[in-house]
C-alpha cells in the first residue's frame, strides 16, 4: 500500500475505526514517512479545531417565536380535523340515508339541483331584465312597486235592481229615523212617482231593508239604521200608500204593507225582468192578480 | 370486571409515569405520545433538540437567521408528518434527515442565486456572520485567538462542497456515527467514511493555505 492508500484510512484511524491489524500497520507506515506523519498531525488538528467551535445557539427571541409557530400549527390542525370530522359525518349520514330512504334522497338531490338551476338561470338572465326595463329611464335606482290593494274597494251599495229575485225572507220596514237618512235624494230619484205620494214632506222615500237571512244566497246584510232607497217600481203606485216610516198614522202596519205590496203591476213588473223567484211568489204567479205577496225576495 | 381494573391501573401508572418521568422518556416513547396527540411530549421534544439543530443548520448555512427559519421548518414538517414516523429507527435520525435536507436545499439556493448575481460576494456569509460567534474563551488573550480560529474554521467548512461539509458537520460537530449519517444521507457507511476523510483532508489544507495554527 502506498501513502494515499495510508492516507484513505487517516480518518478512521483518528476516529478509531481501524481494526488492530490495519492501525498497526499505518503506524508501521506513519514511523517511517515524515510526510504521511505530518498530514496526519495536521488533520487531527483540524478535527479538533472543528470539534472545539463552540455550540451556537439562537436569538433569545427564537423560543417564543417557535412557541408561537407550533402553537398555531397545533391550532391549525385541530380546527382541520374538526372540520374532517363533520364533513366525514355527514358523509357517513348521507350513506346512512341513502342506504334507508334511497328513493327520497334522490328526490330530495333532484329537487335541490333543480332549484340551483332555477335560481341560477334567474340570476343569469335577472340583471339583463332589468337592465332592459330600466334602459329608458335615467334612473340609475329602480322604482319601488307600487303597492296594490289586497282587496278591491267594496262596491257601492246599489238601488234594488228589478231584474233580481227577490229575497225569500226580507222583511221590508220602515226607518224608524227618517232625519237620520244621509243620503240625499237624487234628482232622479226626486222625479220619482213615489216621491210624489208621499205625505210627510217632499223628500224621497228611504226604507230601512234588513234581510232575515244575511249570508244565505248571497244576500248582502243590511244593518238596520241603514238608508237605502228602494225603488218604487217594487210598490204599487196606485196603492197610494206612503212607505216611509214616520208617515201618517193611519198607514198599515208594515205586515199589512208586506202583504198589499204585490199587486198584478209588482208582478207584471217581475214576470217582464225575468225573476226567477217562483218559490217566493207561488203565490202570486198562481193566485191571481188580487193575491198579495206573503214574502219580498230581494237579492242584491 | 377484572379487566376494567387492570386497564385503569395501567392507564393511571402510564399518566403518572409520563408525568414524573418525561424527561427521562427516550425520544421513541415520547414521539409515540406525540403520535397520540400529546403536544406536551412534543414540546419536550422541540426542546431537546432545537439547539442542537440550530447548531447543526447553522454551521451549514453560516446565517442566523436562515438557520431559525429552517429549525422552525424543520419542527413544522416533524409535526405535520409525526404519523409518518417508523419506530424502526432513531427519532434523531428522522430528524436531522428532514433538517440537512432542508439545509441542503437552501445551499442550492443559494449557489444557484449567487450563480446568476452578479454582485455576488463569495465570502458574503462568512463576513456577515462573523461576530455571532460566541465568546467562550477564559481571559481577554483568548478571546481574540479563539474568534479569529473558529471565523477561520468556520469559513473553512463554508468553502466546503456540501456533501463534504455534510458529513464533517454531523461527524465532528454533532459527532453522529457514521452509521447515523449513513442513514441520514442515505448512502453507504464506506462512503460516508471516505467523504469524512476527504473533508478532514480539504480542510487540514485549507487550514495550512491560511497558516492557521490551532494549538
């Protein structure tokens, strides 16, 4: 062996890896060569110098920022596996159901992927609607809706109509307050006949109609105390009789005037309008033209 | 019945044992509690080897801050990858294999930047590192002799090529067997032998070119 052979087990020798036969002979070797001898004395120096650098250590700052990174790392590790273990749940949930309620989870994933769809093509075509309606006008904020009614105004209350059937159990009185009538005679209804029959004043007629039966067959509940104008047609003209209330004394009581009301005129009256009342006024389509009326039907 | 006991029994001594004896505990027992989520065994971890990996990363790097950021990086991935970890070998092992490794790509690094700079310096760590070369000399005639040695030791190893500064590192600083740095740089304890040899030789010659004289 020459000396970089020798020189290739240096090394271990120093570290004193060499078996005894090879140590004894590199320093056989080291005895007679000043040069390997040298190299040798100047690589354990080296060795030594290296081993004697003194352990550095970190900025004193250094303990808390590592401190700090873990701590975060550990934080960060948790609030993962946290969420793992919900979104592993579900999943195991929704393999649960799918293996019981098969047949509804599909449902259930069509209905919801429909509505995504849905709701997603509405957001797509959405702005471009809008932008359309909003294009004539310069405002750059769209007007609020107005509000529409719920319910339609009610309608006004309207004369009685011929035309209509009367109503089976109305019961036709007199206002017990004329004064307190509002509603103010029309011109038209002042030109009426039986306006001009009347005994107390000039003033039109008002009768207070209260219906028996409020709800049935679509009559409309009148309340009492209500005026409402009755069309004088419905009574007989020559029957000369007044049916206001408050007239004179000597008018018949309001049975009697439920009773003398029908006259082959009212009748007539009704047969040209076309009523349907046949069961209201047998009566009066089968007695004869001198049968009163028993019973006023009057719908509205 | 019997066996309930028997468990609570061995889990009331393995709590006790863990508390009195942590830091007596080998780095494998410790780890595996760390496997079992015990942060506070891998504290007693992180401190057992945060020095001497600073010292080692820093010895390889030359720069303080560098070798913090890779301490910390080296702890991050023990944790993040504690599971990983076979039982079959030493935990420093493991350890110092995951921090040369990391060294070792910041050297690359930094050859390859200092590569395309061209205001490069070479000496650029070594010069700015210097004075973080602690004083542990006994009187004031030492202390200039032993900066000016290791400063020179020190830029020695730098001027080393890195896989022989690897292994003089762990062979002569942490003083590793070569079976360990075998393991840690994965490759033959022959050549891990010859690599210790031709460092030692390079710096011997080093040494001799700057007429150090280490006493």
């Amino acid at each position: 062996m020459n000396c970089s052979g020798y020189e290739r087990q240096m090394s271990d020798y120093l570290d004193g890896q060499l078996s005894k036969a090879t140590e004894d002979e590199l320093r056989f070797h080291l005895n007679g060569c000043p040069r390997c001898r040298l190299r040798i004395q100047e690589m354990e120096s080296a060795m030594r110098a290296v081993k004697s650098l003194p352990a550095v250590s970190p900025r004193p700052m250094f303990e808390q920022q590592l401190g700090n990174l873990l701590s975060r790392e550990v934080a960060r590790e948790l609030y993962a596996s946290s969420w793992l273990r919900r979104v592993s749940a579900a999943v195991s949930e929704l393999g649960e159901l799918s293996r019981q309620r098969p047949v509804q989870l599909v449902f259930a994933t069509s209905l919801i992927l429909t509505i995504t769809v849905i709701g997603g093509f509405a957001e797509v075509t959405g702005p471009t609607e809008r932008s359309d309606s909003s294009a004539g006008t310069a405002m750059a904020f769209s007007l609020p809706t107005p509000i529409e009614p719920e319910l339609a105004p009610p309608d006004p209350i309207s004369p009685f109509p011929l035309d209509r059937e009367l109503a089976p159990h109305m019961a036709i009185e007199p206002a017990m307050n004329t004064e307190q009538a509002t509603i103010p005679p029309t011109p038209a209804a002042t030109s009426l006949p039986y306006t001009t029959n009347r005994n107390t004043g000039n003033r039109p007629g008002i009768l207070t109609v209260r219906t028996m039966e409020p709800m049935t067959h679509g009559i409309r509940f009148v309340p009492v105390g209500t005026g409402m104008r009755l069309d004088p047609s419905l009574f007989d003209e020559a029957f000369g009789r007044d049916l206001v209330a408050g007239g004179d004394p000597d008018r018949p009581a309001p049975e009697d005037l439920l009773q003398t009301v029908g006259t082959a005129e009212l009748r007539d009256s009704q047969r040209a309008v076309g009523t349907t009342g046949a069961t209201g006024t047998p009566d009066a389509s089968s007695s004869g033209p001198t049968a009163p009326l028993k019973r006023v039907r009057i719908s509205f | 019945m019997a066996d309930n006991t028997s468990i609570n029994a061995v889990q009331v001594t393995d709590v006790e044992s863990g508390v009195l004896d942590e830091l007596t505990l080998s780095d494998e027992v410790l780890f595996v509690r760390v496997q079992r989520e015990d942060i506070r065994a891998f504290e007693v971890i992180v401190g057992r080897y945060r020095t001497r990996l600073y010292n080692c990363i820093y010895r390889m790097v030359h720069n303080t801050e560098c070798a913090e950021d890779l301490v910390q990086e080296t702890f991050l991935r023990v944790y993040r990858n504690r599971h990983n970890y076979k039982a079959i070998s030493n935990l420093s092992t493991w350890i110092y294999t995951i921090a040369l490794n990391l060294a070792r790509s910041e050297l690359r690094k930094r050859k390859r930047r200092q590569f395309f700079s061209l205001n490069a310096s070479p000496h650029e760590n070594s010069t700015r590192e210097s004075i973080d070369l602690p004083d542990t000399s006994a009187g004031p005639g030492d202390h200039l002799e032993q900066n000016e040695l290791g400063r020179a030791i020190q830029y020695a190893i730098d001027q080393l090529p890195e896989k022989y500064k690897s292994v003089i590192v762990l062979r002569d600083i942490e003083e590793l067997s070569y079976e360990e740095i075998g393991e840690i740089l994965r490759c033959p304890t022959g050549t891990v032998k010859s690599r210790v040899n031709r460092g030692r030789l390079r710096l011997q010659e080093m040494l001799r070119q700057w007429q150090v004289e280490i006493l």
